[in-house]
C-alpha cells in the first residue's frame, strides 16, 4: 500500500518571504526588515553572494561560541526592537503579530506553520461543536492559540515560559481578539490533571520542542516523553467530536514516526494527513522545518 506523504509551504504572504539560504544560514524579510540567522538545516552554499547578504540585512545574528543557542544581534541598518507584521487567508483569518530580537535568535514567529494556522482555522469554522474548547500545549507566542479563537474556538493557552505568554496576549489584543485562558505550567503535569478531574477538549494542538523545561525546572525531551504525552491526550480529547495537530521540529524526525505514535495511541484516527513543512526561498531551494500530523473526526 503506498502511502501519501506531503510537504506544505503556505501561500503568498505580503509581509514575509525567504530571500536566501545556505551556509547554515537564512536571509529572511519581516515586514519591512531583512534579517539574517542561523539555520541548521541549510547545509548547501548560498545562491547570493555573502556581500548582498550583508548589504540587504537589517541586523544578523552571531552565535556565542561557548553556547551556540545564544548570542546576539548585530544592528547592521537601523531597525526597531520591536515591530509587527499581518497574516491574512483567502478564508477570513487576519493576524496581527509581534516580534522583536530575543537572544535565542528567535523573533517571536515560525513563518511555516502558517499551513497549521490555515488548517486550524478551517477546521474549527466547520466544527459541529459551536464553541469547541481547543488546548494548545507548548503554545509560544500563541499565533496557533489566536487563529483557533479568532474561528470561534474556547482557547486554554500553556506555555512553561511567562514572557511568551505575555507576548501571546499582545498578539491576540492586536489580533483583535479576546478571552484566551492563559496558563503558565509545564504541559505534561497539566494534561494529567486535566485527565484526573475528566475534562475533555475538542481540539489539542502540539509543538513540543526537542528539549525544554518546565516552571519548576521540569525537563523536557522530545523522543523521551511525546509517547506519554500523547497517551494522556488520548484520555482528554473528545471521542466523538475532535481534532488534533502535532507539529515536531527535530533534525532526526520523519513524520512516519508521527503516524506510527498517532496510530498506536488514538482510536479511529479519521482524515488523517502527515508530511513536512518547508519554506522556499527566492532561488527556488526549499527549506525544511519540520513534521506535521494532523486528524479530525469531521
């Protein structure tokens, strides 16, 4: 039996695009500022030269050689520390987004799941539930969290990280949305006492990090524990109305082990679909930014 995997990009986005890649690097617009990063996947050369890297970019950011995850941003042009862009779909969805330059490299926004956005927006507006309670768990910057709301979804927002949340809560003021349930606390003991007290959801997002941890220091390792978390997510989700999104970024990850641990926790897995996300970039390369997979029973 041949089996379809996909690889999605989102569509044409005004206030994004991917200029180049290589040399682990990206050289990437926001708005109306270029920025170039590190990016582990770009093992290939760069199609422009180094020198139009320099000249287009805003502020480039250069990794610590003691701790390669941290650093710090060169200001190569004037730009602000902070500023927004907007994300619209043909279906209704507008988002309005804040980043800023963070010392982990991040800005506050992963320009691939904009397919997840697209199909959780889509999902929820045809959901038979008419407020249906979504939980999305390791939300970040809670783009996800917004997009769900925004299509009419009752929203429960956990981040392990405070200040992630408090950005989640700008996004979805500036979004123009309202009454996300926000929580600070490490997904895995909350899921179990969600499971505990019976409460049921009708929709779970996840995009658990390779390694994280939790308020309390609770480790975090992505191939260690996403078979129990699942597990438990299995116990919380709804059995007759639901849908769920897992999205994994590790280098190590094929979206056949996504189907292998969706297919041996969750009951009559229904409209199912996995594959890879990518970015392409100007020169016709494609990035690739890691695995989806995705189910709903209607």
């Amino acid at each position: 039996m041949n089996e379809s995997i996909l690889s999605l990009s989102p569509g044409p986005w005004k206030d994004y695009e991917l200029i180049d890649t290589g040399g682990f690097e990206k050289l990437e617009r926001f708005g109306e500022f270029i920025l170039s990063r590190p990016e582990p996947q770009a093992i290939w050369d760069k199609t422009l030269p180094e020198s139009e890297w320099k000249t287009m970019a805003h502020a480039h950011f250069a990794k610590e050689k003691s701790n390669p995850e941290k650093g710090n941003w060169e200001q190569l042009k004037k730009m602000p520390h902070n500023w927004a862009i907007e994300y619209s779909n043909a279906e209704g969805l507008d988002l309005k987004l804040n980043l800023a330059q963070t010392s982990f490299k991040h800005i506050g926004l992963f320009p691939e799941q904009a397919v997840n956005w697209d199909y959780l927006y889509k999902t929820i507006k045809r959901s038979p539930i008419a407020k249906p309670k979504v939980l999305n768990l390791f939300a970040y910057t809670g783009a996800a969290s917004v997009a769900a709301k925004a299509a009419g979804a009752d929203v429960t927002h956990l981040d392990s990280v405070k200040q992630v949340v408090t950005w989640a809560r700008h996004n979805m003021e500036s979004s123009g949305q309202s009454d996300i349930r926000w929580m600070v606390d490490d997904a895995m003991k909350f899921i179990k006492r969600e499971a505990r007290r019976g409460n049921k959801y009708h929709g779970i997002i996840l995009d658990p990090p390779a390694y994280g941890r939790g308020p309390d220091g609770e480790k975090w390792v992505l191939e260690e524990q996403i078979n129990e978390m699942l597990k438990v997510c299995a116990e919380i989700l709804d059995p007759k109305d639901h849908f769920l999104l897992l999205n994994m970024y590790s280098l190590s990850f094929s979206s056949l082990i996504a189907a292998n641990l969706i297919n041996t926790t969750f009951k009559n897995v229904q409209n199912a679909e996995h594959g890879e996300l990518y970015l392409q970039d100007n020169q016709n390369k494609k990035l690739p930014l890691g695995i989806f997979f995705r189910f709903s029973s209607y």
